[in-house]
C-alpha cells in the first residue's frame, strides 16, 4: 500500500472513530467536529511516532500532549470546559489491544503472557495520563508570561 | 447594610449547588471541576465561605459557616458531557450576572428530570459501529478489510445490548457482562459462517465502545492532581468493568472452544 494511502486512510478513520464516540457520550452538538479534528492530530502524531520507532511510551505521550493543547485552544474557542475535547481525542490512544490481550492469555490459562498485557496497559495509559499533564502545566506557564508581559507593556506605555 | 439573607434562600441555594454537583459527576466530569462549579455558583450568589467535599459517589457542601449543611448520594456515573457543558456554561451566566439563582434552580431542576438533547439511540449506535470499524483497521497494523464489516456489526449490537440491559438492573457490571457474552456468541459464530476472518480482531474493535481504558485515563488524571481518593474509587470501577468485559468473552470463548 502507498504511503499516501496509508495517511489517508489513518486520517479519515481516526476522525470517524473520534466523532463516532462522540455520538455515543452525547457531546453537545456544535464541538462534534472539532472533536474528530483533534482526535486526528494526536492520532497522526502518534502514528508518526511509532513509525520513527521512538517507542510506544514516547509515542503516546506525544499524542495526549497535543489533545492537553489542542483541548485548551479549542475550549477556548468555543467557550466550554476542556473535558468535552479530551475524552472523545483519547479514545484512538487508548491501549485496546493489550487489554484485549490480557484477557485472551487469561483464559487460556497463560499467565505470563497476561502478566505482559497488563504491564503495557499500565505504561501506556500512565504515559497518556502524563502527557496531558505535562501539555496542562505549559499552556498555563505560557498564559502567565502573556499576562505578565502585557501588564509590563503597559507600565511602559502608560 | 443589606440584610442577612434567610433560610429559603440558603435551601435554594443548597439544593442548586448540590443538584449541580450531582449532574456534573454523572456527567462524568473532573472532581476539580465540580468542586469549581458549586463553588462559582455559591459565591456569585453572595455566600462568602462556601464549603464543598466532592467524592464520585456523593457531594457534600455547607454554607453560612456551618449552619446549612447537606449531601447528597451519586449512584450512577456514565460519560455524557452535554450535562459538564451546560451546568459549566449555566454556573458562568449566573457568575457574570446574567441569570437569576432562580432561573439556574429551574434549568438544573429541569436537567435532572431528563430536560437535555440527546442524541437519538440508532445514531448513538451507528457512532458506535463506526468506532468499532475503524478502530478494529487502524489498532491492527495490516488493514484486513475482512473484518471491517463484522467489528461494525458485532459492536453495534453490542452497544445497544449493553444499552437496553441497563434499564433492567441497575447493577452496571451485570449489563457489561450481559453484553460481552452476546459480542462474543455473535463474533464466534459469524466465524464459524466465514472462516477467514479472526476472531480476536473482530473482538478488539467491537469492545471499543465499553472499555474502560477511557476511565482508566481519567481516573489516572485525577490521581496526578491530587485528588487520591476519587481516583481511586475510579480505578477501581475501571478495574470492575474490565473484569466484567473479560469474563463475558472469556466465558463463551472457553465453551465453544474457539
């Protein structure tokens, strides 16, 4: 398959896959897109990051970094709590084949196997929990040297 | 001087910070985030110290430093966030002087009785289907076509049983379980009728819609600002619809031995 196929087909379903979990938690109406677009570009991001091979934890850090900002400058934007961007952009990141993984090597009976799947869970969804931490630390570090260079500016002005 | 306010007011404003409150967290919103609201919504009604203890399973909030106190019990927690949305935007009208504390008792009154958009099931279950579908293509790394319309079919159903199971007992486990046996019986017997598609991708994609990675996310967020104990409680619901979800599929997988 032709890599410009292969981009186009990871856009298009990570926005149909964010905005159709969007359908099923009842977002309000008029966030409904721009939920698909930053479900896109943290999925772009990750993918990306995975074919550099920078690793599974790097990858998914990355991704949710960019939801954390993308989240803050859409609510911003539409004037309504972050939240509402979040939950529908994580879902493409969310470790769905380890925890399948490890439920499967359960009833076979393979416990080391389940004990693998379960590790990976643990690291990927702490590396998503972090990345959106880090992005919620920096954007309010850049809004407070805005503020206090506007204060600043006008001292001088005035 | 303005006059100290009276009781029916302090009861008015109890039971429109904790209805709030209580509609948030069934909402599924951040604890930070509840506790906000009531705050912002007792504040810009004139109470100066507003006390407020926000658990996932209950609100507790006292006002007039001590005199009124209340709580109230949070038995359901799904994700619907027009609920976040619009109490957010209400407590914001009511902070800048728009809406009267009357008006918002009203709108959140009218809220907890079912007073809200939503969308309609079948499009709710179409979203789901296409969730499934998709994620099934983009989490496996080879794009097999094969099991693209089976993940939609076997997640649609899924979703909807899992959506009507919940009106019949209000134990959410039950309807997890309850849903994952029907995904797995229809997954292994359509492999049973088309033999070269695999089980265990049709099963990944159609799972989507229920897993608890999402609330694992958000219970770990929590944690990290600091709110311990509600993201314990919601590790441990996470941890509960996992082993529900696992049990239904392994159950059947284990009798028809696929």
């Amino acid at each position: 398959m032709p890599f410009w196929l292969e981009i186009v087909i990871n856009v298009a379903f990570a926005y149909l896959a964010s905005a159709g979990f969007a359908l099923t938690i009842n977002v309000p109406r008029r966030v409904l897109n721009l939920a698909g677009i930053s479900g896109i570009i943290s999925w772009i991001i990750y993918w990306l990051a995975m074919r550099a091979s920078m690793g599974r934890l790097l990858s998914n850090l990355l991704g949710s970094f960019a939801i954390g900002i993308l989240g803050i400058v859409f609510a911003r934007m539409k004037k309504c709590p972050a939240t509402v961007f979040y939950i529908p952009a994580i879902v493409p990141l969310v470790p769905g084949v380890p925890a399948y993984q490890a439920v499967r090597e359960l009833t076979s009976g393979n416990l080391r196997g389940a004990n693998d799947a379960v590790l990976r869970v643990i690291i990927v969804t702490g590396s998503i929990a972090l990345g959106m931490l880090l992005s919620n630390m920096c954007v309010e570090i850049f809004f407070r040297i805005k503020k206090f260079y506007k204060r600043h500016s006008e001292k001088y002005n005035n | 001087m303005n006059a100290r306010p009276g009781e029916l007011f302090y009861q008015d404003l109890l039971e429109t910070c904790l209805t709030a409150g209580e509609l948030m967290i069934e909402g599924g919103s951040e604890m930070y985030r509840v506790e906000d609201t009531m705050v912002r919504i007792a504040k810009s009604a004139g109470e100066p110290d507003p006390r407020v203890f926000v658990v996932p399973t209950g609100v507790f909030m006292s006002l007039d430093h001590g005199n009124y106190c209340q709580s109230t019990l949070v038995h359901e927690r799904n994700i619907n966030l027009e609920l976040v949305d619009r109490i957010n935007s209400l407590s914001r009208a009511f902070a800048d002087k728009k809406i009267s504390l009357q008006e918002v008792k009203n709108e959140v009154t009218k809220m907890a009785k079912g007073g809200y958009p939503t969308f309609p099931i079948w499009l709710q279950t179409i979203g789901a289907a296409i969730l499934s579908a998709t994620l099934m293509v983009l989490f496996m790394n080879n794009y097999d076509w094969i099991d693209f319309p089976a993940a939609a079919v076997v997640g649609a159903i899924g979703f909807l049983s899992f959506y009507y199971f919940k009106r019949f007992t209000n134990v959410r486990f039950l309807a997890e379980l309850v849903a994952a046996l029907i995904m797995t019986v229809i997954a292994a017997s359509l492999v049973r009728l088309f033999p070269q598609m695999i089980i265990d991708h049709i099963l990944t994609g159609a799972l989507m819609p229920l897993v608890p990675g999402l609330a694992l996310t958000n219970a770990l967020r929590d944690l990290f600002k600091g709110d311990i104990l509600s993201g314990m409680v919601k590790i441990c619901e996470a941890l509960l619809t996992a082993f529900a979800l696992g049990g239904g599929v392994g159950i059947v997988l284990k009798f028809l031995g696929a």
